[in-house]
C-alpha cells in the first residue's frame, strides 16, 4: 500500500516528501479529532464512577 | 537494466509465486504495524490530547462561574421549589471549585454536576443524589484518572489529614481525609478504600450504611483503579475539618491552603 502510495505522489522527491507528510498529517488530525472522540465512549477504558 | 524476461527465462512461473506470497507478507506486516502506530497514537489522545481540550474547557468553565458569582447567579443560590426541597442543580453545571494543596498550588478544577462521561470529560462531576458542599451527609464527586485534564491521577497518594478544599461563592469549606483504620472512626469510614465499580454505598450518605441517617458532612472522590483500567475503583473519604470559612474574613483562601 505504502508503495503504491509512494509511486503515486508525484514532483520527484520533493513532492513526494512533501505529500506523504500531508498524508500522514491528514490521517493523523482525522484519527484525532473524529475517530477516537467517537469510538472512546465505547471503550471501558475510563470508568470512574461506582453505579 | 537487464530484461527479466531474458535473465530468468525458465524460471518465470515459481518467481512469480514468490512474489505474491512476498507482497501478501509485506502486506500483512505493512497492516500490523499501521495498526500499531494507531495504536500509539490512540494512546497519545488519551494522555495528551483529552488534557489539553480539558484545560481549554476549564478555564471556560471557570470564567463562567466566577462571572455568575460576580452577578449574583450562584447556581447554588437557586430559590428552593414550592414544596420547600432545594432546587437540582441542572446537569452539566460548574458550581464550585476543588483545591487539593498536596496536588500544588495550582491544582484546582471546576465541579460539575453529574457523573455523566460528557460531564466527566469537563472536569469532576458530583453524584446528583449526593449533599452539597458543607451539608450533613456525603458530598461525592468522580472523577478520571489519566487524561480528561487527570483530575485524580494521584489519588492514591492523598494521606490521612490531607486537606481538599472546596470553594464556593462565599464559603471555604476544607475537609480532611479520614485515617485509614476503622476502628478510628465512629462510622467505620476509611480514609481510604478500593473497591469494586457496584460497590454504591460508597456515596451513600453514611459510607457503607445505605440505611444510616447521617449526622457529619463527609466529601468522597472516586476514581478507577488502577491507572488505565477500569477493574476496580479507588475512593477516598474525608470529613469537614471546622465550621465554614466566610471568603470575605478569607478571601485569599484558608490556612490549609497554604498547607496550615
């Protein structure tokens, strides 16, 4: 995958550079800020109440 | 380059299998670890990130009360309804704040009613049911652990005598936690206790008496135990340590603040 990746980004290695970090940092905000608010609740990790 | 074709003439049919079961390799380990960098990441939000969207979410709260107390509209302060039971404070409210000396000088956070995980992402939630600050019975808050801003992440450090102050618009209430022998304590109340997450009686108004009719004003914090898990839950007690401290004879806070 991350060799498709890689062949697919284009402007030599520059743009290569430069693109794989957009990526990494696109993935990594959508992780951050949708995925793991909205998949937390659902984990038992921070239970802190007696009930 | 040379031509495949002509270097591995015979050989193309096992070459090629080779290559599918090392792309399939690849793949699988390019997978684990994708996954485990996730992983990492994941718990980098929970550490990190949720403290520093709690910090923003506090210091909001924060503004919020102090401005409320300046114009008068304590949410404690709310008349009492008809039949002459006080108000519920509404869910989701900050009301007052707790300071706990042993946790720095700086350490201090927002209450917030309910015990609700949208509340407790804000900061410590008090049980609904439970006194209010100062009032006969067991005023009762919960609490994280790790991240959400870690209220109580050194819970288990707090030790018999340690003052938690809580301040509303006029008054410093500071309790004290309890020893941690039984024997020492009319109740049978412990400073400090682990126990099990149905384990309710912990907020009850007399700790472990459901039945008992209370008459001194405890304060219990919950948290899980251990750190990151949510097997067990630790509690701490502690009892109101004198009568209310007026904010105007104190307006810089009381002595125990100060570690007095």
């Amino acid at each position: 995958m991350y060799t498709w990746i890689w062949r697919h980004l284009p402007g030599g290695l520059p743009g290569k550079l430069a693109g794989s970090l957009l990526l990494v940092l696109a993935v990594s905000a959508l992780l951050l800020f949708v995925v793991f608010p909205w998949l937390e609740p659902m984990l038992p990790l921070n239970e802190v109440t007696v009930r | 380059m040379t031509d495949p074709g002509i270097r591995r003439p015979r050989h193309a049919r096992p070459v090629r299998r080779a290559g599918l079961a090392r792309t399939a390799v690849r793949g699988l380990g390019q997978t684990l670890i994708t996954l485990g960098v996730i992983v990492l990441l994941f718990v980098g939000y929970e550490i990190w990130v949720t403290d520093q969207i709690n910090e923003g979410r506090q210091s909001e709260l924060t503004q919020d009360l102090r401005q409320r107390w300046d114009t008068g509209d304590d949410p404690l302060g709310a008349p009492d309804r008809p039949d002459g039971s006080a108000a519920e404070l509404p869910l989701g409210e900050g009301f007052a704040f707790i300071r706990i000396p042993r946790f720095g000088p700086d350490y201090v956070r927002v209450i917030l009613e309910g015990t609700d995980e949208d509340k407790l992402t804000e900061g410590p939630g008090h049980y609904p049911d439970s006194a209010l600050p100062g009032e006969v019975g067991n005023f009762a808050m919960a609490g994280h652990r790790v991240g959400k801003g870690s209220p109580f992440l050194n819970l288990d450090q707090l030790g018999p005598g340690d003052a938690i102050i809580i301040e509303t618009r006029d008054t410093w209430f500071v309790y004290r936690m309890l020893r941690n022998e039984a024997r020492a304590d009319p109740d049978g109340v412990v400073g400090q206790q682990i126990v099990d997450p149905g384990a309710v009686e912990v907020v009850e108004p007399v700790p472990g008496q459901p039945e008992a009719t209370p008459t001194r004003s405890l304060l219990t914090l919950t948290t899980c135990h251990p750190k990151f898990s949510a097997a067990q839950r630790l509690i701490v007690h502690a009892e109101l340590d004198g009568a209310p401290l007026p904010k105007s004879d104190y307006p810089d806070g009381p002595p125990a603040l100060t570690g007095g």
